[in-house]
C-alpha cells in the first residue's frame, strides 16, 4: 500500500473505517465526509453513511452541509480584506460605525427592563469583534441575565427576526456582560462584523461575500440557502441531548431540521456572518487552501500573507490562551494551549492540546459537529462535514485530528 504525501496509506485509510465504525454502525451519526489535504493533494476523501437517514440517500462529495459557526472565518476575512483597503480598522471604536453604540454599559445587577449598568473602562473596538473579547454574548450560553434578555429579543439566532439592522437596534438596548478586553465570551460579534461590513462596503452583506470571496475563489455551492435546483443534494440535520432526544434511538439520533421543508431553502431575512451558511466540502476546502496559501488560491488573492499572520496570530490579551480568560459556556473549541486570532482559533502550545498538532494553526467548527483545520507548518488541511447537533455531543474533533497526525510520516516544516 503506497504511501502518500508524506502521510501512511494505511493509516489515512483507518480515519475513514474509524469514523465507520465508531460512529456510522452504532447510529450516532447518519454520515460525515472527511477529506486531508496535504502537499498540494487530496489525500483522503472518505464519504460515509447516508445525507438523508429518512429518505435514505447516500453521502456524496457534493451534500450540501449547514456548516454554522465555520460561517465565522469567511465574515472575518471579509473584515480584513477592507482592513487592507483602510476603510476599517481594529483599533476604530465600534461606535464611529454604530453611533448608537457609544454609550454601552457594563451588566452591574437587575434583570431585562431593569438593568443597572456601570461605564466601561475602555469602549468597544473592533478587535474586540473580532477575537469575541467585545462584551457580548450568545443566548444559548445559559450562564447571566444578559443572556436570558437575548434569548428574550431572540438575538444571534438563526431564527432572529427582522434583519441585521433590527438586531443592531435591539442591542443597543441591552448592557455588556463585561468591559471590552477583559474576558473572552463566544458571542454574536461576528454578526455585528456581518452588519459593519455591509456597511462599510456599501454593498448588502451576503452580495460582497459573493462578488468578493466566493465567485473569484470558485465556492460555488456556499450561499445563505439552497436554491430549488441543488435541494436534493442537502443533508438532514440531527440532534441528541437537549436540542433532540436524550439518547439514540434506535433509528439514530433525532431529525432537527428536514432538508424538504428546512427554512434553509429560502433567502432568509436575517443573514448570519456568525453562523448562516451551507456549503460543501470542495467549497470549503477552497477557502482553506487560500489560507494555506498565505492568502491565495490559483492566482486569486483575498489577503496579503502578513495580513494573514496578522489575522492568525493568538490577540488575546497578554498572550495567554483561552483557559485563562474565557467565560464561555460553550465553544466550537476546547480551551487549554489554544489562543485567538482575528476570527480563527490558533494553537499556541502543542503540549498543553494533549493531541499531536502544531503552534501557529488555525481552526473552528459548527453546531451540527463540523470542523476544519489549516496547519501551514506541515503544509495540511483537515475538513470533517457532518449534521449533529450539538458539536459537543462526541468527540470526534479531537479524535480526527489525532488520527490525521498519527497518519503523517514526514514532517514538513517548510514555509507556505
């Protein structure tokens, strides 16, 4: 068996019968795809189980996958793409775009309707955004009374009524959970990113990421909703625990959303740079790979490569990593010896993972399981598609990527 890539065939070939085995046999997931680029390759492309357990019909390359928060990085790119043109930048206030804004509070007591707020000790920038040290939060976190008034207005949902310019509006009326800078909280900044670069770039939000990332990259399948035509080749999505049944069972885990009458299948209102997206592996693997490539992909260039260390090195606060400073009650990313950059997570200390990998990745995942990762210093992109939600339910994050490292058998620190 011919190795490939500097990778094990034999060792890439039990990711696929792993996954099999542990996942697809006993029902915890209908199927996945799971792809490993490296060297200018694709050396793995495993397509397992079935997109539709309902109607029974097989994975395929081309399934079309809600792939939620990995909807984050696209919207951050968009950012530092008009970071490179000087028409935004990270240490602008947020208000001198959101004028409404200015005068944000600090969460200090009381309930929605009755909020006591104290100043902030510095204003909101838009780094903050970006690295989710802004002061906002997410409705599902579950953990403070800022987060009860989201769920309240419905804020940072997919379901979120109006448009990005009504959640703006509602905001404005409700405190900060903590002084910019100070903590990180995963939260609907990116969203708000979603609105600043509508904004700012004078075009709506969902048609610059097309003009701009998707059509020159040749991410043809990406968009806010499936139209008519490619329908049948959207997944189902499932749920276990407490946004589906409690345990699997015996068909499999809980339908969540069907792919015939999911509200994916129409323009939405609400276009979510935090989590609104489908697409398909090929798509997403393009995006990787400009990232991969410092930036570009077959002569397109979206970002210079010092822009993109930039965008990927770890912003938080004193360089410590996200153990340290979250007060999240969920992620896409598990915390110690991993730190944030302008929209990905990165690691900074190997070790401290207790998973092989490399300092200077970068990476996220979605709600419905998904996951992707670029590594540069071994020239490597790992993409796993699935629909379970939510992404906490297995861990298969943390075992793809032990497998895919395990698989490599030259290292391979040259540059980009």
């Amino acid at each position: 068996m011919q190795d490939t890539q500097g990778m094990s065939r034999e060792r890439l070939d039990r990711i696929g019968r792993f996954i099999e085995e542990n996942y697809i046999a006993t029902g915890k997931l209908p199927g996945a795809l799971v792809q490993v680029w490296r060297r200018g390759e694709l050396a793995l492309n495993a397509v397992l189980g079935v997109a539709d357990r309902e109607r029974q019909v097989p994975m395929a390359t081309d399934s079309i996958f809600r792939i939620y928060s990995m909807t984050k990085p696209i919207t951050s790119v968009a950012v530092m793409m008009l970071a490179e043109e000087c028409k935004i930048a990270l240490d602008d206030r947020v208000s001198k775009y959101i004028p409404a804004w200015e005068n944000l509070g600090v969460f200090a007591g009381g309930f929605m309707g009755r909020f006591q707020t104290r100043p902030p000790t510095r204003p909101m920038l838009v780094i903050d955004l970006l690295r989710h040290t802004s002061g906002l939060t997410y409705a599902f976190q579950q953990n403070s009374n800022v987060a009860a008034a989201y769920r309240k207005l419905k804020l940072g949902e997919l379901a979120t009524e109006g448009t990005l310019d009504d959640m703006i509006e509602k905001l404005a009326t409700l405190p900060l959970e903590f002084s910019p800078g100070e903590a990180w909280n995963y939260s609907v900044a990116t969203d708000v990113l979603g609105y600043l670069v509508g904004k700012i770039s004078g075009m709506p939000f969902d048609v610059f990421l097309k003009q701009r990332i998707f059509d020159p990259l040749g991410m043809v399948d990406t968009g806010f909703y499936v139209p008519e035509h490619k329908a049948g080749r959207f997944c189902a999505c499932y749920a276990v625990g407490a946004l589906g049944s409690k345990a699997i069972t015996p068909r499999g885990p809980l339908l969540q959303d069907d792919p015939q009458a999911s509200p994916y299948l129409k323009p939405p209102g609400f276009l979510s740079g935090g989590g609104g997206l489908v697409s398909t592996a090929a798509d997403y693997l393009r995006f990787a790979r400009m990232l991969l490539g410092g930036g570009a992909l077959e002569g397109v260039r979206l970002l210079s490569p010092k822009t993109l260390a930039l965008t990927t090195a770890n912003h938080l606060p004193g360089g410590v990593d996200l153990a340290r400073m979250s007060r999240s009650m969920f992620s896409e990313v598990a915390y110690e010896g991993v730190g944030f950059g302008l929209g990905f997570a990165t690691t900074i200390t190997p070790a401290s993972t207790l998973i092989p990998g490399s300092a200077g990745d970068m990476f996220w995942g979605g709600a419905a399981s998904t996951f992707f990762w670029v590594d540069p210093q071994e020239n490597l992109i790992g993409l796993f598609l699935t629909q379970l939600l939510p992404s906490s339910a297995y861990p298969v994050r943390r075992q793809l990527r032990t497998l895919v490292y395990s698989a490599i058998t030259e290292t391979d620190t040259r540059s980009r």
